[in-house]
C-alpha cells in the first residue's frame, strides 16, 4: 500500500502542475490585450495581470511546500527568492529569505510550510526573515501584534501528542504537514518567543 503521506503530495504535485499553465495563460493573454489596445490599460486589466501573477506565484509555492520532493533534488535561491517577491507584491507581509545558492528541495519545503505558519500567527501581517546557518534553520518573525493558538504551535513538539492535529482546518494543515516533515528527516523543531513581545522564531 502506498504510503499515505506521499499519496497527498503525488495529488498535490498534480493539481499545481495542472493549475500552473493555465494561470499563466491567463495571465499573458491579457498582457497581450492590453498591447493590442495600444497600451492602455483600464484598472480592470490590472487587476486581472496582478491577480493572475500572485495565482501563479502561490501554486509554483504550493507545488514546493506541499508537493512531492525527492531527497536528491535541489532548488536554487534565485527560483526561492522569485516565488517570494511575487508572493510580497501587495501582501502585508514580507519576507527575507537568506541560504546557500543551491540547497536541497527537501529544506526549502520545511521553510515553506514554517513560514506559513509564521503567517498564521501574524495577524496584521509583519515581516519574517529565514535564514539557513551551520546550525540548521531559523524563520523568525516581527510584528505588532502575534497571536499564537497553543493547540496548533504545541503539536510541533516531539513528544507532542499523536491525536493533537486529528480535528484540524483546512487553513492549518501546514503545521501537522511540518510536523510530519521534521520526523521523517528526524529534525527537532523548537519555537521560541512566545514571551518576547512581537517576536517569534522556528528554528529545525
């Protein structure tokens, strides 16, 4: 029987690859509109370009956070740093992504799906740096306001109970998914700053 955690990437993997294409059709068939009309553009127009780009950027970091990814496969910080600053157009958060040139797709799928749930905690939006130093990865987040719901960040733990994540929403399915990540890579995840006033750091 095929494992089941690996069944949900395969289908994730195949809904982004189907969605890309068409998004990004979508997107220069109306940059191509706009050409044709001697380029003037109604806010209209704008606003489908701008909404089929931040589409496209989501599923390409979907297919990365949720999707299936070898042990050997690599992706390059230049791919990472593109999905991100098209991620940020418009967003109230906004992200510092810093790593070795290339790295494995594998770590770049932990920082993605730590980093949303970073996002889940910033409620008002703030800013988030994620950093890859000798002793493994640090996503730390700043805000204003952070709102940390104990029952999702608990579950992160090692020893966290097996049953926390069993009623989960849809919107939070990234922290059962890092959770799940961190054991089959045999990582620790810590999460440090639920002191500390508007700061708060996942670190694996």
């Amino acid at each position: 029987m095929l494992d089941p955690i690996h069944l949900a990437a395969l289908v994730a993997s195949r809904i982004c690859d189907d969605l890309i294409s068409p998004i990004g059709a979508i997107g220069n068939g109306v940059e191509l509109m706009i050409m044709d009309a001697s380029g003037a553009s109604s806010q209209e127009m704008a606003l489908i370009v701008e909404s089929a780009g931040h589409a496209n950027a989501r599923i390409r970091f979907f297919r990365i956070a949720f999707g299936l990814c070898g042990p050997d496969q690599r992706i390059g910080r230049g791919e990472v740093a593109g999905i991100l600053n098209d991620l940020a157009a418009g967003a109230r958060t906004q992200v510092v992504w810093n790593s070795p040139q290339d790295l494995p797709r594998r770590d770049a799928k932990m920082a993605f799906l730590g980093l949303m749930c970073l996002e889940t905690a910033l409620i008002q939006g703030g800013d988030i740096d994620i950093s890859m130093g000798s002793a493994g990865w640090n996503l730390t987040a700043r805000a204003a306001r952070i709102k940390q719901d104990t029952a999702l960040w608990g579950g992160l733990a090692r020893d966290a109970s097996p049953d926390v994540y069993d009623d989960i929403a849809a919107g939070h399915v990234h922290f059962p998914l890092l959770a799940l990540e961190a054991a089959r890579r045999h990582r620790s995840i810590s999460v440090n700053g639920a002191e500390v006033e508007g700061e708060l750091t996942i670190s694996f």
